[in-house]
C-alpha cells in the first residue's frame, strides 16, 4: 500500500504544469539533456532561479538526474551541468499519457530561433548525451 500512495504521490507532483513541460522539453531535446540555461530560454515566462528549483525538486525524487561536464573538460562561460529524465520520470510521463506531446516539443524546437549563446550551448562537444537516447523512441511504447 505505501507504494501505491507514493507512486500517487509522485504522480500528483509530475503533473504541475511547469514540471510537465520541463520534463517533455528535456525529452524532446536530441541529447536527452538539457541545462537550465536552456530551459529557462525556451521559457521566458521562467526565470533561471525557478527552473533550478523545479529541477531541484524532481531530481530530490528521481524524476530526473544532473549529469556534470568532467572538471577537465568545463568551458568557465558555459554551463556545467545538463539535466536528463530518468527512467523513472519517464514512467511517471508514460503512466499520465504526457510522453507523447514530446513530439510537440520536438516541433517547436526545429522552429526556435536560438542566439548566438545558445546555438554555443547546443554545439558544445562535451556535452553530455544520455547513453543509447534516441528522442523518436520516447514517443514509442
């Protein structure tokens, strides 16, 4: 019984609309990871401090992981830590039917207009990719 009413639980947690959407948004990037420089871009309406926190929060129940650049590898100017949806998160995502909008998400990001800042952020060579992530089979059941 505990179980079931954690699994509620978290649920109930998930299902805040920014937590939905930052969850859907880290799903539907390439790499399957995103940093909070990058969410807080493709959400004017979110500060930097607000997606942190949400992050904070999700990653405190599993729901998603930080995923560190290697101290030797660090550009200083850009960021140093991305974000990915565990397996867990995604479960959560499946069980509420919120994995398919992904594709949503997948759309409008082929059509963002991205600064010069960002377009770095997304090149970065050591940035970190969620091993064998493919974000087409996150759609897939």
């Amino acid at each position: 019984m505990g179980t079931a009413r954690s699994d509620v639980s978290d649920l109930q947690f998930v299902l805040q609309e920014t937590r939905v959407v930052l969850l859907q948004q880290v799903l539907a990037h390439e790499t399957g990871a995103l940093s909070v420089e990058e969410l807080s871009y493709r959400n004017p309406d979110l500060s930097e401090e607000n997606v942190r926190y949400h992050l904070r929060e999700l990653e405190a129940r599993g729901i998603v992981e930080g995923l560190e650049i290697s101290p030797g590898e660090r550009t200083r100017e850009l960021p140093n830590t991305f974000f990915a949806v565990t397996k867990e998160g995604l479960r959560l995502l499946r069980r509420a039917n919120l994995d398919e909008e992904v594709g949503v998400w997948k759309e409008v990001y082929d059509r963002l207009e991205r600064t010069d800042r960002i377009e770095r952020i997304e090149a970065m060579e050591e940035r970190p990719t969620v091993e064998g992530y493919e974000s087409d089979t996150v759609r897939t059941r």
